[in-house]
C-alpha cells in the first residue's frame, strides 16, 4: 500500500514575499513529520496529528501560536479529526490557552462518548488529560496584533469577509493498512465575534474520513464552508465517480457562485491518489509520497523534493 500525506496551510488572497520561503519551508516540514509517521508504520491518525501539531507550533500559520486575533484582541482555537477506518471524531472549539487544539480534538475521539466539546467544558477536559496551559501571551505574535489593527481601522474599506486571508491549516493521509484521516486546525477568521465558531471544527465541513472514499480537510470562509458542507459535499462528489480534482473543483465551484465564499481543500483516496485545489489566490500545500514532497503556494507552481 502507497501510503501518502497532504497538508496546507490555509487559503490566503496573497503571502508577502518575505514570508512565502518561511511558509513554504513549514508547510514541508509538516508534511514530513506526517510521512516519517507513517514510513515507521504509524496510522493515518498519527500522522495527520503529527502535520498539524507542527504547523499549529509554527506561528506563520493561523493555527496554534500563529492564530489570528478575535474583536477582543484574544485567540479562540478550533480543531478536529477523524479516523476513516470507523467514522470516529473528536472536536473542540472556542479553545484558548493550550498550545495543540488537534491534540485536545484527538483526546475527545479517543477518550469521551462525545464527538465535541466546547469552551469551558473542553478546558475542564484538557487539564483532566493532563494538558498543560499555556499563558494566553504565547499564543499571540506581533504580527497578528497588527493584522487586527488594520482590520479594525480599515474595515469599512475591505474586501467582504469571503474573500479575506483565511487561514486554517490542514492534514489527510493514507497509511499502509488502508486507513484515511483528516486534521484540521485554526485561528478562525480575524476580528471574529467573541463565540464564533467556524467550519473547522464540524465534521464534513472542515474535513471528512471515510475509508470507502478517502479523506478531505478544507480551507477558506467558513461561513460559507458550513452552508455548502464543503468537505462533504467533495467527497459526495467523488463518491458519485468524479476524481478528486473534478469533485473539488465542482464543490469549491459551486461554494463560489451560490456564496461568493473562497476557499481550498486537500484530498487522499482510498487507493492513495491526491490532489490540492483552491479558489483563494493562493494555498500554501505539500504532498509527501514515495519518498518525494511535492509543494506550491501560487497556482501552477509546483516543487519536487526527495525526502531525506
Ligand atoms: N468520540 C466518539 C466517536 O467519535 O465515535
Ligand atoms: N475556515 C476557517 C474559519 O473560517 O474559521
């Protein structure tokens, strides 16, 4: 079995140049950490954890210690995943003060009857885990302070929401037993209500595993991602006999003329073929397989590696 992994690293309607060698060197370092879990027979499960963990610790990355700002200055963290192999899921969200929210979304698959937990009650439960706080500080970078005073002084001049910078980060894998999973992690959307839950966090919104069809993790305006149930709605797609890239582009093309909403997503199949598509200008991205990552940001550019 050709095991595989994707990551990305959220739609964006541009990167600067500065950090673009930056982002491309994190989105490759997660897809790497994802593909040595599964070279040393780890499951689909670990290693889209494993991506993810290493991009919620990276803060040019709105996920973990990158995570973009709510209206009050404060990070509200969602996550989930879900294993392929039995539909089993675990959730969190509106999280604050933990460094690793997909690590907490693992525990709640793994350890609770529930498929989500939320604010107060995933807190409870992180520290019942053994899952240290981290202070609220840690989670903020100068960079996202700033984001969120231009945002707020030029708000009525921006771009609608749909078509912001809209990060999130994702992971979906195939391992050598045949089992797929996703993980996906955010910020949420910047200068976001206190509350306000994205896509990220809802199964078959921000991501689907199932191993009859393969895995899915999304990107871009959860508004409209939760009104189209976009990682659903892709997979159904396929389902129907379409490939991966022509689900994706129907389901991304359907979210764009129904909503105007932006976004992108990642996918695994069941016999190991993947693809990366996005309406947003740009998706950082990379898939590791066969000893070779693949990565681009732009669209058309790709970069081939050998894997150390
Ligand atoms: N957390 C239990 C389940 O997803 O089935
Ligand atoms: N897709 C991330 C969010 O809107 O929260």
């Amino acid at each position: 079995m050709n095991f595989v992994v994707v990551v990305h690293g959220g739609g964006a309607s541009s990167i600067a140049k500065d950090r673009k060698e930056r982002v491309r060197q994190g989105i490759i370092r997660a897809a790497t950490a994802g593909y040595n879990i599964l070279k040393e027979g780890g499951s689909a499960v670990d290693a889209v954890e494993g991506a993810v963990t290493v991009l919620e610790d990276d803060p040019e990355f709105n996920a973990g210690c990158g995570s973009v700002l709510n209206t009050n200055g404060e990070v509200e963290m969602d996550a989930s995943i879900m294993s392929g192999k039995d539909l089993s899921s675990g959730a969190v969200s509106a999280v604050q003060c933990i460094a690793n929210p997909i690590k907490l979304a693992r525990l709640v698959m793994e350890k609770t009857p529930h498929c989500f937990l939320t604010d107060q009650g995933a807190a409870k439960f992180a520290a019942a885990m053994g899952i240290p706080t981290v202070p609220r500080e840690q989670l903020i970078t100068e960079r996202n302070i700033k984001h969120l005073q231009k945002e707020k002084q030029e708000k009525c001049a921006q771009k609608p929401d749909q078509q912001k910078n809209l990060g999130t980060v994702g992971a979906v894998a195939l391992d050598c037993k045949g089992n797929v999973a996703y993980a996906t992690s955010t910020g949420g959307i910047i200068n976001k209500m206190v509350g306000r839950v994205g896509d990220t966090p809802c199964i078959g919104s921000g991501g689907y595993a199932d191993n009859e069809i393969g895995a899915i993790s999304t990107t871009g305006h959860g508004e409209s991602i939760l009104k189209v149930n976009l990682a659903r709605l892709t997979l159904f797609h396929v389902e129907q006999g379409k490939t991966l890239e022509e689900a994706a582009d129907l389901s991304l093309g359907y979210m764009k003329s129904k909503l105007k909403g932006l976004g992108g997503v990642i996918l695994v199949s069941k016999a190991g073929d993947w693809a990366v598509k996005w309406t947003s200008a740009s998706m950082p991205w990379a898939a590791a397989k066969d000893g070779k990552v693949h990565s681009g940001i732009d669209l058309g550019e790709t970069c081939t590696t050998d894997l150390p």
